[in-house]
C-alpha cells in the first residue's frame, strides 16, 4: 500500500453517514472515508456486526482489521478459522485467502483497505 496526496486530518466517526449491507443473517454497518489520489484510494471503514451477523460472501479483497470491541470469527477457503476479540488484528492481501466473516455476539472493526 502506497500512501500519497493525504493531506493530514482528523475524522470523527459519528458524523460519516452509515451505509447497510444486510448479511446472510443480521447487518454491516459501514462508516467508510476514502484518501489519497482518486484512481487507487485507500478505504478506511468504521464497521459494526449485528448480534448473529454472518457473512453472504466470501472476500478475496486484503484488509488490515482490527477488532475494537466484541468478537469476530473469520473462516477462511481451507477451513480454518480465526477468532478475534477486542484488541487483535489481522491482515491479508489481496487474492490471497478467501475469507467469511461472523459475529455471534456483534462487534465494532476498523479496516483499512
């Protein structure tokens, strides 16, 4: 990742407008910010999971995601699975890993991506 034309700068979360994306059971909750030159930004989200939050699609996008609160299981193509609890990161590259993700008990994320 190459980190260019980003201005320094603050971002309070509250005040990023929420998208949702309904999962295969409970709902993402997305405060997304782009940086940098418009061809290649970089994605920095504030996500929530829903209590029972399971993905509906496996992700081949690489992300550095650290879990703020709550738990996260992620399962990735072979099988194994992940659990993060609050204070614990991952990262992954691009087409790398497939991975699915679920929250029985919710959880608050920051990625960047």
């Amino acid at each position: 990742m190459r980190m260019s034309d980003i201005p320094f700068g603050t971002t309070d979360w509250s005040t990023v407008e929420p998208e949702y994306f309904p999962g295969e059971q409970g709902q993402a909750t997305w405060r997304t910010r782009r940086f940098g030159p418009a061809d290649n930004p970089i994605r920095v989200r504030m996500v929530e999971y829903s209590p029972g939050y399971v993905s509906d699609h496996w992700c081949e996008k690489g992300h550095i995601l650290l879990c703020l609160e709550g738990e996260l299981e992620t399962t990735l193509a072979d099988g194994r699975v992940m659990l993060l609890r609050a204070g614990m990161s991952y990262q992954v590259a691009d087409n790398a890993e497939p991975h699915r993700s679920r929250s029985p008990n919710g959880a608050r994320l920051f990625i960047v991506d």
